[in-house]
C-alpha cells in the first residue's frame, strides 16, 4: 500500500548550509498494519509524511502511495490517504458539521452518500453535540475528534497519523488511540509519528526508528527487544541513538 | 486541467468564512456605509450650526461713525441689511455698540455681563492702541538693534494680553472705529470735491480695524463676514464720495472685466465625478481586497489551516482559484458600495443645501447609466489584478501583520499614482502610453470618460489597450500567486531572524556553478542603483563629444559589466557555466547576425509606428545625441563606444549572468522574459524599453539555443553599428539616393521601403520561429529541454 524507497529531502539553510531532512530512507507498510515512524523531534517524521502526503516534493527517491506516485500523481494519491498533524487544523468560523462536510465534498463525495457517512461518524466519534459548534468555540479534544472525522469522511485505504496525540490530556490520547486501532480492524494501511515509546508499543505492528533523517533500525517491538537485547523500547531507542552518535562523532 | 466544481466549492467556503469574520465584514461592508453618511452629514451639519448661530460683534467707536447723508454702517442695532449678499444674514451678527453699552453702564442698569464686556474690550482697545504706536516705533527702529528687539517683545507681550481679553469677553469680533473717523472721512471728501491738489497726502488717516482670532473656527467665520460688510460699506462710502465730488460711481473700475462661464451645470457635476469616482474605484477595489487577502492568505497559515487545504484532493491553482474569487468579491463589493453610499450622501447633502439655503455649490448628481457601465467594466480587471496582487503577497507572507507590511506599500504607490492620474491635468488623448502602465490606464480612462463632454477625442479607442493590459497585469499576478502557493519555501517559511553574516557566509561558502534566481535580481538593482547614480553624478557635465564617448565607455564597464563579473567570481563556481563562455556553432554565429540585419529595418520602422504612443522626448536629451552623431569622432571611436561596449557588458550582465541566475527557477521561457524585461528597463526612456524589451526576447533565445554568450555579442554588436550608422549617415544616404523603393526620409530619418521590410520580415520570422523551436540545424541545446534547470539544485559545495 505504502512503497517508500531511498527517499531524500533536502533544503538550504542559511546556518547549516544544505540540509538532508530525509536521508535515503526506505519501508513498506500494508493493509491493515499500523506502522510506526519513532523517532526524537526534528527527527524527519514529519517531512518525510509531508512528502507521502504530497504538501512536499521529494528531492530524490520513490515515494509510492496505493499504487501511485507522489511526485508524478500527487492529486491521486491525494485522493487515496487521510492526513492528519498538528499542521492540519481546523477552521474557527466552521460548524463541525460544515467543515466534515466541506472536505466531503471536496473529495468527490455523492451527497446522499456523504449525509449517511456524516450521520454515522457523528455518531461513532460521539460528536453529535458539537455538530453546530463552531471551532473556535470547540475544546483541544473536540477539535481533534473534528480531525479525525474530517481525516477518515471519505473512508481512505492509506491514512497517516503524525503525533495526534501531541497535546493531549490522557483521556482524549486515549479515545484517539482507540480510534486508530479501530481502523485498524477496518483493515486500514495506518502510519503513526509519535516520539512517545509507549504508544509506539501499544499500537504499531513494525515500527522504525528515525533519527536525523535516518531509518536506524526497522521490525516489530518484539524483535526489536530481542534484537537489541533491552527489556523495552525507550531503552532499544536510547541504545541506537547513542550507537549514531558515536559513528558520527569518529 | 481546472476542476471548477472545486474551485466553487472553495470559493463558497472562504466567501461565507469571510462573512463570519466581524472585522472583515466592518472593514470591507459596515465602514464605506458608515463612513460618507456620518463624515458628511456631520460635516454639513457642523458648518450649518456655525453658520447659523448668531455671533457676537462688538462695535467700539461707533460715536466716530459719519451720520447724516453717509450710508449707514449701523441700523436698528444690527449692520445695515444692505451690507449683506443677503439682507437674511444681517440677523446672524449680533453688535453691541460702544454707546449702547456705555448708556447701560451709566443707565446702571444691572447687567454684569455687559458691564464686564464694557471694560474687558476697553481695555482691549487700549492695549490695541498701545500696540499700534509701538508698532509705529519699531518701523523707525534699525531691525537689528537693541532697541528694536525690546519692542518687539513688549509687542509680543501685547498680543499675548489682548488675546487672552478677547478670549475672556466671549465674542467672536471687535471692531475698532478710530477716534475722528467721521471727521477725516468728511474732510478727505470735502478736499476731493474741491479738487485741493494736496488731497492724496490728507487721505491718509487711522482706518477701522477689525480684531479676531482665526485658530477660533467662530471667530474667523465673524471676521470673513465683516471683512464683507466692511468692503461693501466701503463701497457705498466710496459712491457717496464720487457723487458729491461730482464724478462717475464706476471712475474706480477703469477696467472691471466680466467673466462668461461656459460650463454647463451637468458639466461641474461631471468634474467632481470625474476626480472622485476614479480614484474611489482603483483605492477602493485595493482596500476591499486588501483584508481577505491577508485573511485568506497568511491569515490561514496564521490558524493552523494551510496545511488542511493543501492535503485536499483541490490542485494549488484550484485553490488559489478560489481564493482570488473570493478577495475579487469582496473588491467589486466594496467599490459598489462606496459609490452608492457616496452618491446618496452626496445627494442628500445637495437637498439639505438646498433648503437652508446656503452657497450653491455644483449639486452631484448621479453618473448616467453609460457611466455606470463603463466604471463596472474597468472595475472587474481593476479588482483581479489588485486581488491577485494582494493574495500573493499575502501568501508570502508568515503572519498578518507581515502581510500588512507587504501590502502597505502596495496600497502608497496605487495611492500615488491615481492621485497624480486624477488631479493632475494628464489626459489620455495627450499621454497614450498611460493606457499600459498599470492603475494609470484605468484612472485616466475613468476620468476621461465621465468628462466626455469636455474632452476632445472618442476616448472607448482606449479601452481596448486599458481593459487589455489591465487584464495581462491580473493574470500575471494571478500565476505569480498560484506560483507562490506552490512554492514549499513560501508555504513552510520558517520565521527566521535574518542574520546579514550568516547570509554572506551563506552566499560565500554554498557557492553553485551558476548564480541563483535572487542573486540574478540583486545584480539587476545593483546595475540600477548605479545607473541613476551615475546620472545624477554626470547631470550637468560640460558633454563635450569627446566626453560623452568617454562617459559611454565608463558607463558600460562600471555601470554594467562589473557588478556582474563581480557577482560572478564572487558568488559562483563556474565562469564558464555562468557567462556562458564557450565556442558556439558558426551556424548560431551566421543565424545571430543575419537576425540582427533584419532587425534593424524593421524595428526603425515599428518605432516610427509607434512613435505617437510614447511621450516625446525633452530636447535636452535629444540634442546630445545629435550632437554626438554629427560630432567629428571617428567612426570606430563611435561604433566601440555605441557598438562594441555594449556588445559586451551588457551581455555579460544580462545574457550572462543574469539569464543564468534567473533559468535557477527551471523555467526558461520565463527567465527569458524576465531578463529581456529587466534588459529593457535598463534603458529607462520609454521608447528604448520597448525596443530593448523585444531585442531582449531574441537575445535571451539566441543565448539559450546556441548556449554561449558570442553570438548574442554579434548580434548586439551588428544591430547597434547598423543602427548608428543610419543615424549618423542616414541623411547624407537618403540625400545622395533619394526617395527610391529601397529607402525612404522621414522627419529627417532614414527609413526602409518595403521590399526591404517585407525581405527582412520574411527572414526574422523564419530564423526566430525555428529559434523558439528548435529546430535550427546547429541548434546545440536540443538535447536540453527547455523546462529544466541548467544545473540541478542540491549540487552545493559544504
């Protein structure tokens, strides 16, 4: 579902000169996994999403999404993925009913269909109180069920999560977690950023560790662990960005 | 391809976020609709209440008044009715005459008031004639002296008391008679009807003043209308003393011009309209879309929301698509109603004229519906390009309030150029090249139109280049904005301090073979600052031939070609790459010439065309020129200075280094076109930047096909000799030929007939039409496509 090959991107900065943000990475992931990208802050998680979710272009490499490539059918490819990050937020002069049925809408949808899925989302995401707030009105939490909602209207196969949890209270991380988990089961093509261990561990199937635009090392957390001989992850991610470090500094 | 149920689906989002947003609907809806009503219903209402409250004169020395048979200054206690333009007013000065205030005072009869105002003016009075004779003193005084210098202070100190008196009495105005008044006015009279030969030394004796404080809004209304009632006093005294002096009223009027005014009343409407309704039309449609613009664009990135939009199915230009419809909107709303809260307010200002009766001043009355149809069709292209305009700079931008930054400058230029189109005495007809420049086109076309009456020629022949160029700038900005949205730098700039070191180092240390696209520009300001600088250094030079070859020379090497070569060793890696240094095909040399030739005829006569389109040039800068061209300098000191120099800097700077830097940007059509604009700008007088503009085109096609800089030399080398030997011999030719089918004269200039024309056309559309294909047989960058850089990027040196 997801092909990601020697994928690179670069840009100028003025103190560092020119900088890789994506460094030659590669992955696969497949229906109804949920893959992990863990990885420290300005690790390339969010570039290296931004470029799957077409916003940017890749410098060199392949990025494949449902068959499509970015770089070459990014409106397709579009089409087929639901995209969410703290950078994606929602309207303050919109209803929540208007903005879910505003990206319905722009994803082609018939409207009858579109007012059946709208009912069925208010329904299962439990929004049906907020349905004519409008957003700047609206709680971080709802705000965030808002995301999903819009995320996930027009049912994609691929869907990209980047730290949706990131500045959330326990309660609303939790009820977002079990929502992707539930996608899951609907046999979704899921990626998670987060640099938080234990959701890593709750949630992901295969997870890789990236680190300075780098997949450092890729597998499941079982195999990771046994791999790394560590009793859990933060240890396993502690252990390889140490060993990085010290290549890069001899 | 566009996918408009999109681009509707956006347009209707934003339209209806736009009308959920308070300040935008107040900015853009709620003030135009405030505003005109309450700025000039209260203005109106204000000056009515000033002008019909009765103010208070004090009328001091009315005992030295002349009486009997002389016209009355005073009557019943008021001014003479006479004395007014219309009796009515007489009621709106309320005297109070020295006697009548003394006989209170004496009568004690209780009135504190007046008792206080008694001694209050006279003590004014007093410090007034203090004044007067200190004043008398100081004129006698040498002005520098100590003396002099005391009793301007003690003046000063005068003003100062008087002025706080008069600020105490509570009147508006003091009229001083001065003692024996009546006496010398007699007197003077009784000399003049007895024809006494020293009458004119007697005539001078004190006159009435009148004492007022104009910062006082009230008081200086009290002092236009005394001054009047004086003058008119004045009037009647003086016709009084001509009749008993038995000599015609009107001896003083020897020449008394009359005036015949031929303005219809429609026709002073229409000059109001024709000022305010262009420059409301181009500063409204800027302001209407001013506001969504920052809100749509940087607004968005602002909130969070950009990213959202940029992750729907929408492509970038569908967006931006509805995005621009939506600012346009709000544009076109918000001239619509500033026009029509502006036309009623008018209208009910005249009506409330009209019924108190005050000043007739042209009544505005509504444009015709013609008008109203000609002003909604500039509107359109007026509010796209303004739209556009805004929504790009707006998405540059990272936060609002950067995006005011950007656009306030927008907003001061357009501010500028349509008060100079609007109230200077520009027309059209006169300055045809004003129907292309942006702003300009629309607001004199404007304005001619709703004067039509008064203007000489059918000005709709306009509309076409105005509506044209007006639409070309709207779709500019429009790509530019689209460009702009789908730039990543643009969309995720990161709010960066920007550090002049680091930048340097930066330029210094990730050097590329060939300069980037902002390294292209500087150079082009760098070559245009030094430009004007050595302008305003030769301005008024003694221009010798001699010297303004020299100055050619200088200007070519320092002006032009080195920040160039400068900005090439400094800031790229590869010389070669960048000036395009190499051996090009004898084929592009042969076809680069030969193009030049056939250039030459034809661009003469293109200019000769056009020639009326542009403003004439000044003989101050048409005389050098012919003194030069007719100066005895040898030919080949010419051609190097005219021909040779040029040939080389300023390919160097535009083919060279600039065209390289801006082909940066992958698009090699547009860096043709941006280089041949800023090759064309370089030449400042209009005429040139046309010409050049176009030579620009060939030049950047020839450097991009053959990839070298020689052939665009040989070009402009052949082109510049060509053309100064037509201007340098071209008269003696013609002469020694005379009008044949290959030549001919025109206003002194040698011109082509057309079988040459026809022959050079032929030629330079064939030779430039297998250019922009590439089909040219020694055409060596075939293999290079048009659309991509011509070195890739991510090749930096760390």
């Amino acid at each position: 579902m997801i092909h990601v090959q020697n994928l690179t991107k670069s840009f100028a900065d003025l103190r560092r000169g020119e900088v890789h943000a994506v460094d030659g990475i590669s992955f696969d992931a497949h229906p109804g996994e949920i893959f992990g990208l863990l990885g420290p802050n300005g690790a390339g998680k969010t570039t290296c999403l931004r470029i799957l979710s077409t916003v940017l272009r890749p410098t060199s490499g392949l990025a494949e999404v449902a068959g499509y490539d970015v770089a070459t059918h990014p409106a397709k490819v579009r089409e087929h993925i639901g995209f969410m990050s703290g950078n994606t937020g929602i309207y303050d002069r919109m209803t929540a009913w208007e903005l879910v049925e505003y990206f319905g809408r722009l994803y082609g949808m018939e409207e009858d269909q579109l007012q059946a899925r709208l009912e069925e989302l208010f329904e299962t995401l439990q929004m049906n109180e907020i349905r004519d707030m409008l957003g700047s009105k609206m709680s971080t939490g709802n705000r965030q069920r808002v995301s999903i909602a819009r995320t996930i209207v027009h049912d994609p196969p691929v869907l990209i999560f980047d730290e949706p949890t990131s500045g959330l209270d326990v309660l609303v991380a939790r009820a977002v977690l079990n929502t992707i988990a539930g996608l899951k089961e609907q046999g979704k093509c899921i990626i998670f950023s987060t640099h938080i261990m234990r959701e890593v561990e709750k949630l992901c199937d295969r997870i890789a560790i990236i680190h300075k635009g780098r997949i450092l090392a890729m597998g499941t957390v079982k195999e990771l662990e046994e791999k790394y001989q560590e009793p859990d992850m933060e240890e396993v991610f502690f252990d390889l960005i140490q060993e990085y470090e010290a290549q890069l500094t001899a | 391809m566009v996918n408009w149920k999109n681009v509707r689906l956006i347009f209707f989002r934003e339209l209806g976020d736009q009308l959920r947003d308070r300040r935008t609907l107040f900015m853009i809806i709620v003030f135009p609709l405030l505003l005109y009503p309450g700025l000039g219903i209260g203005m109106l209402e204000l000056r009515l209440l000033s002008f019909e409250q009765p103010q208070t004169v004090v009328l001091w020395g009315d005992q030295y008044l002349p009486g009997g048979d002389y016209p009355p200054l005073v009557q019943d206690g008021r001014f003479a009715k006479s004395l007014f333009r219309r009796p009515d007013d007489a009621s709106n000065l309320h005297v109070l005459t020295e006697s009548a205030l003394k006989q209170e005072t004496d009568d004690s009869e209780v009135n504190d008031q007046h008792l206080e105002l008694y001694q209050t003016v006279r003590k004014i009075n007093a410090a007034v004639a203090e004044r007067d004779k200190l004043s008398a003193e100081l004129a006698e005084q040498p002005a520098d002296s100590e003396q002099a210098e005391q009793l301007r202070a003690r003046i000063g100190e005068l003003d100062r008391q008087a002025g706080r008196l008069f600020n105490q009495a509570k009147i508006e105005g003091l009229v001083i008679i001065p003692r024996g008044f009546a006496r010398e006015l007699k007197e003077v009279n009784r000399q003049i009807a007895e024809r006494v030969d020293s009458a004119s030394a007697e005539a001078d004796y004190p006159r009435p003043q009148i004492i007022h404080n104009s910062a006082d809004e009230k008081s200086h209304i009290t002092f236009i209308r005394l001054e009047g009632v004086l003058d008119r006093w004045e009037d009647e005294i003086l016709e009084h003393r001509l009749q008993s002096a038995h000599l015609p009223t009107n001896l003083h009027r020897p020449v008394q011009a009359q005036s015949t005014d031929l303005a219809l009343e429609e026709q002073l409407n229409s000059k109001i309209w024709s000022q305010l309704f262009p420059a409301l039309l181009v500063i409204m449609s800027l302001t209407g879309a001013f506001y969504p613009a920052i809100d749509l664009g940087a607004g968005e990135k602002e909130r969070g929301t950009m990213e959202t939009m940029l992750i729907c199915p929408a492509s970038r230009p569908e967006i931006v698509l509805g995005k621009f419809l939506t600012v346009m909107t709000f544009s076109v709303t918000t001239v619509l109603l500033n026009l029509i809260s502006m036309g009623l307010t008018g209208l009910y200002m005249a009506s409330m004229m009209d019924a108190r009766n005050l000043a007739k001043m042209p009544a505005p009355a509504f444009p015709s519906l013609v008008d109203i149809g000609w002003i909604i069709l500039l509107l359109i292209p007026l509010a796209a390009m303004f739209s556009s305009l805004c929504l790009a700079l707006a998405t540059f931008a990272r936060s609002s309030k950067e995006g005011q930054y950007y656009l306030t400058p927008l907003l001061m230029a357009t501010l500028g150029m349509t008060m100079f189109c609007v109230f200077s005495g520009f027309e059209l007809t006169e300055h045809q090249m004003f129907s292309v420049i942006p702003v300009c086109g629309v607001a004199l076309l404007l304005k001619g139109l709703l004067m039509s009456s008064l203007s000489s020629g059918p000005l709709y022949v306009y509309a076409i280049p105005v509506l044209g160029s007006t639409l070309f700038y709207s779709f500019l900005a429009l790509y530019w904005a689209i460009e702009q949205f789908k730039s990543e730098d643009v969309l995720f700039r990161e709010a960066e301090r920007f550090d002049l070191k680091l930048w340097i180092r930066h330029l210094l240390r990730d050097k590329e073979a060939t300069p980037s696209f902002s390294e292209a520009v500087i150079c082009f300001v760098l070559i245009m600052m030094l430009q004007f600088a050595s302008i305003s250094a030769s301005a008024g030079a003694d221009s010798s031939a001699e010297w303004m070859i020299r100055a050619l020379f200088i200007t070519q090497i320092a002006v032009i070609a080195s920040p160039a070569l400068f900005m090439g060793v400094m800031l790229t890696t590869s010389l070669v790459e960048t000036f395009k240094i190499k051996w090009p095909s004898w084929g592009m040399l042969g076809t680069a010439a030969l193009l030049a030739a056939a250039l030459h005829p034809l661009s003469l006569e293109w200019m000769y065309q056009l020639a009326p389109f542009f403003p004439e040039l000044p003989a101050s800068m048409q005389e050098p020129i012919q003194r030069l061209m007719s100066s005895k300098v040898s030919w080949w000191y010419l051609l190097s200075a005219m021909a040779l120099a040029p040939a080389i800097c300023e390919e160097l700077a535009f083919r060279g280094f600039i065209l390289s830097g801006l082909r940066r940007t992958g698009r090699t059509w547009l860096a043709i076109g941006l280089s041949s604009l800023a090759f064309g700008f370089m030449h400042m007088i209009p005429q040139q930047v046309f010409n050049a503009t176009i030579l620009g085109l060939v030049l950047g096609m020839i450097a991009v096909r053959s990839n070298s800089l020689l052939p665009c030399c040989l070009f402009h080398l052949i082109y510049n000799a060509l053309a100064v030997v037509n201007q340098r011999q071209g008269q003696q030719l013609q002469e020694l030929l005379g009008n044949t089918a290959l030549i001919r004269s025109e206003g002194g200039q040698l011109l082509y007939g057309w079988p040459v024309l026809l022959v050079a056309g032929l030629v330079a559309v064939t030779l430039l039409w297998k250019l922009v294909k590439g089909t040219l047989p020694w055409n060596s960058a075939r293999q290079q496509p048009m659309s991509k850089p011509l070195i890739t990027t991510g090749a930096g040196g760390n």
